[in-house]
C-alpha cells in the first residue's frame, strides 16, 4: 500500500512544469526529501510494527 502511495504522488507530480517555473530546487528538495528520509521512516515504522510476523502458510 505504501508504494502505492509513493507512486502515485511521483505520478501526480508535474517536476518539469515545476523545474519551467523556477522551482527546480524545491523539486530537488522533494526528491531528496523522498528518498534521503521519508522511504526509510516507513520502512523502520513498518519493521517495528511487523517485526517477528509471519505469514500464513497458503496450502
């Protein structure tokens, strides 16, 4: 559900109408933002919430 979420507000964004207008580096900031932070709070959020679960075995 969560790469659901990332993908879909990278397909909304509009970066190369941002980038005409003058707001490249807010861009940058975002990209930056994205991957440098928030990808890995998700990421340690959701090993803690879901640390030591196992999946049901399909049979």
């Amino acid at each position: 559900m969560a790469a659901l979420t990332f993908f879909t507000i990278g397909v909304i964004s509009n970066f190369k109408k941002l980038w005409e207008e003058g707001i490249g580096r807010l861009a940058a900031v975002y990209l930056l933002c994205l991957f440098g932070f928030i990808i890995w709070v998700g990421l340690a959020i959701s090993w803690i919430f879901f640390h030591g679960i196992k999946p049901p075995i399909a049979g």
